[in-house]
C-alpha cells in the first residue's frame, strides 16, 4: 500500500538520512510519551520542508499533534472535537492513499483497520452525539500503533540512504579564475574572493609568491587525471564565457589587426600547459567553432580568430620573442581534418588565420597563395550592403551604371480578348491595389456599417 510507499526509484524526502528517521521512530514508540513532543516537532519541521509528506509521516503527525493537546485547559466539547476532527482526517487519510479506490469500509478492511474504528469514524461524521473523550483518545493511540506496524515498521526495513557521489573537482575553475586576476603576473592580496581560492592551494600561512607553481601543478595533476573534462571546462571557461575573448583589437602599421601582447602574455602560462595536457586540439576546434557561429558578437568572434592565429603562429616559431610562446615543440595541430574544416566553413574571419594554419601543415606555397585568394574573393562577394533599403529610385542609378541603350517594354494587347484597356484611370486614384470605385467605403457609405 502507499503508506509504505511500495514503489521503485529513488524518493525525496525531507530526513536527511535514515538516522535522523530512526530517531524520530524511536522518540515515538519509546517506553512513554514524553519524548513526544520533540518528535512532533521534528515532524513539523519536516512537513515545512515538504509539505506533501508520504501518508504515514502525515498520519503521524495528525495522530500525534491531536494526542498532545492538552486537555486541562479545554472543556470535554472542545477536547472532544479536536479528536474527532483529527481522527476522521486521519482515517480519510488511509483510504484515499490506497491503491484502489471503492467504499470505505471496503478500504478500511483491506488496509486492517477493525470494524469498530470504523463505526467511530461514522457516529463522528453523521451522527448527532460524538463518542466520548476517552474511546475518543484510545482510538487515536490504536492508530498510533496501527501506524508503527504499517508505515514505519515496513519503511525501516526498505529505506536505504542515497549517499550523493563527490562532485567534479573545482581545480580547474580556481585555476582559471586565478589566472583571470593576475596582474602582470602578481597576485592582488586585497581580492578577498581571490585569496580565498588562493588559500586552497597554499594553506592559511602559505606563501603567496609560489603560488602560480602550486596552481599549474595542481591543474597539470587534474588534466592527467580526467583529461576529457577538463578539457571541456577549459573551454566553457575560456570561450564560453568569453574570459579570453574579452578584449579590444589593435591594428599594427600594415593595418592587420592583433590581440594586445599584454593580454596574450596574460594568458600564455595557461596555454601552455593546454598544451602540455594535450588538450589544445579541442579548445582550437572550440575557438574555430564559435568564429563560425553567427549567433556570437562580431568583435568577440574577431577576437577569437586572432586567438586561433596566435596559436598557430606560436606552434610555427618556438619561442618567439613577440606574441604567443609555446615552450615545448608540438605537432598536435597537424591534421588535415581541421584544414579541410577550415576551407568549407568559411567566414569573415577566416584570413585571419588561414595562412598561419596552412604554413604550420606545410601546404605548398602556391596553395596557399590560391587559398588566401579565393577567401579573399568569397569575402569580397559576400559582404552585405549594409542597412540599406533599396527603392524603384535606385533604378535609375544601377541602369546608369549598368550603361548601355535601354529598351521600352510595350503593353501586349490581344484583339480578341474580353477585357478593354481603360485609358481614363482617374476613378482608380488613391485607391487600394483590387479595390474598385463602388468598393470604396467613401463613395458607398454602407459598406463601413
């Protein structure tokens, strides 16, 4: 039955564990009453915590609250009603909680509730004289009892603690937050948020100067031991939230654009060890990805092409005195399948990076130069003209453009047709296209009634 709640799958319920329900059993059906009360609150703390509570904590809870009701200070009458209202709540309460609806007394039987508290249950609900306070309150305690046999007996021996598994580790979210904050490499004492994650790698008492090392170990030591998400968090946190997209472009004096060096070098340490953890692949796929989606903001999207061109120029020339520098030599972006990507997905953006990742794969040279130059003329045909709305004005302009003698297009008339050519169209002025003269609201006033 439902009381027990007899069913599969995994239930929320306001106990933290079974412990805490066991207390509560034991605070009920102790030797004598006087734990009582710190059951009953215990049980109102849950039902604020739940308020649709499983029909044997309910019944509980309605049985009990009524049974400590302190009758000295009531009259019989008022006593008296308390107890009849709670224990036909109470036995309401089985019966629509059974799996089977019918009469009542054909629920009470099944769920083995005796025919006698039955009969309470009907002089309460239609008969002029309620049962006495005494009968009264051992009913409420038979279904105490009743309850400790069919509730809390039977889900004590079902009840199985879901022990929650550890979450994913936060090594790499501090990692990238601390880096997100450093200064030209110096770690700003004052952030309190900042010192706080700073605190999990170097202790209370540790000293702040060595913590960049402690940070790239520990996320060196993360990327090792789960590669596949960390490499994803890398890149929500990164590219996602546009961590390493938030930035203006600069224009050199041949009017090519680049990311700040002070904001590539801000972020050159975390991409190395990307690249040391073999996971670089999957955030350049990641920032190709996001170029290509025209959902994003144009800037952040240039930004994020620079990035992939930063990268590869880095991969080219180890150690280069100016921009990205990688300290070890890869080949990890050697892959056809990411050129091939690149050259059918193109976009605005896609020169700015083309050349570097086709040098870097050693493309032949005059490949290259055909590359460069079929995006360049895709660019050129593509781009839009703008906001502009063009009219039967901007007629004039194309065909003095376009040059050449025009031509005068004559109406073709059939000499066999039905339809005559009006030449007086003056009855037609001001009227809507397929609106005729005697349709017109103005002239025939009955058509607005």
């Amino acid at each position: 039955m439902s009381l027990s709640q007899k069913h599969s799958g995994k239930v929320l319920v306001p106990w933290f564990n079974i412990s805490e329900w066991k207390l509560v059993y034991n605070l009920i059906y102790s030797e004598n009453s006087r734990d009582w009360p710190k059951a009953l609150q215990i049980l109102k703390i849950w039902k604020h915590r739940t308020p649709l509570l499983s029909a044997g904590v309910e019944g509980t809870l309605i049985v009990l609250e009524a049974l400590l009701v302190n009758t000295s200070q009531l009259s019989a009458y008022e006593s008296s009603h308390i107890f009849s209202t709670s224990l036909v709540r109470f036995l309401n309460l089985c019966a629509a909680n059974s799996e089977k609806q019918g009469t009542f007394y054909k629920t009470a039987m099944q769920n083995e509730l005796p025919n006698w508290l039955v009969s309470i249950r009907h002089d309460i609900a239609h008969s002029h004289k309620v049962p006495s306070l005494s009968m009264l309150e051992m009913s409420l305690k038979f279904c105490l009892e009743w309850l400790k046999e069919k509730y809390w007996g039977v889900q004590g021996d079902n009840m199985v603690d879901f022990v929650v598994e550890e979450g994913d580790s936060v090594v790499v979210e501090d990692c990238v937050f601390i880096h997100s904050h450093l200064n030209g490499g110096e770690i700003n004492e004052n952030n309190r948020r900042l010192m706080k994650r700073v605190s999990k790698f170097v202790g209370d008492r540790g000293e702040v100067s060595d913590v960049i090392e402690r940070v790239d170990e520990a996320l060196r030591n993360e990327f090792k031991v789960n590669r596949e998400k960390s490499s994803d968090k890398i890149c929500k946190l990164l590219i996602d939230s546009l961590r390493i997209l938030n930035t203006e472009c600069e224009e050199d004096d041949s009017g090519s654009k680049n990311i700040p060096t002070q904001f590539v070098n801000k972020w050159t340490n975390l991409l190395n060890i990307v690249l040391e953890g073999e996971i670089l692949p999957n955030f350049v796929t990641s920032l190709f990805k996001f170029t290509v989606d025209s959902t994003h903001s144009f800037s952040h999207r240039e930004v994020a092409s620079l990035w992939i061109k930063e990268i590869f120029s880095g991969l080219k020339t180890q150690n280069s005195q100016s921009g990205l520098s990688f300290r070890t030599q890869s080949d990890c972006m050697k892959s056809r399948t990411f050129v091939t990507e690149v050259l059918e997905h193109l976009s605005p953006f896609t020169l700015n990076f083309l050349q570097e990742v086709l040098e870097y794969n050693e493309a032949p040279t005059s490949f290259i130069e055909d590359s460069v130059c079929l995006v360049s003329a895709f660019n050129t045909c593509s781009r839009s003209s703008g906001d502009k709305i063009y009219t039967i004005d901007d007629l004039g302009i194309i065909e003095e453009n376009l040059g050449g003698d025009t031509m005068e297009i004559q109406p073709s008339i059939q000499t066999k047709s039905r339809w005559v050519l009006i030449e007086d169209t003056s009855p037609y002025m001001n009227l809507p296209l397929g609106i005729l003269p005697h349709q017109d609201p103005n002239i025939n006033p009955l058509l607005t009634v």
